[in-house]
C-alpha cells in the first residue's frame, strides 16, 4: 500500500535534500583542500572530512528514497 504526502510534505523533502546536497558538495571540497595538506595516512583533518562526507551521502540516499516512496495527493 503507498504512502501519501501532500505537496507541503513533498517541498519540505525536497529543501533538505537539496540542503544535505549543498553540505555534500562543501563537504567535498573540503575534503579536496585536506588532500592537498600531503600524506592522507596521517592525515586526520582529511579522515574526519571523508567521514562526515560519507554520513551526508548516506543520508541523501535515504532522502532520496523516501521521497520516491510517497506519493503525492
């Protein structure tokens, strides 16, 4: 049985996907300028950067999937 939304309900997942897309992509350069500080084995800013980058794309997937099991009325 599908789930319904309203189009409010719909508009509201669709701004923080597009939030967690924006802190995705600053996540991503962020990560860019730790890689460019030298050797990534010992490089603590840059594990912590891919960590939080790992977490924001997980959790778009999950928004994204969400949205595409509503259906909107």
């Amino acid at each position: 049985m599908p789930q319904y939304i309203t189009l409010f309900q719909q508009r509201r997942l669709l701004r923080k996907i597009e939030e967690f897309e924006e802190k995705l992509r600053d996540k991503s350069k962020e990560v860019g300028r730790a890689a460019e500080h030298g050797d990534l084995w010992e490089n603590a800013e840059f594990d912590a950067a891919r960590d939080v980058e790992r977490i924001l794309d997980s959790r778009l997937n999950e928004l994204h999937r969400e949205l595409n099991s509503y259906v909107v009325f």
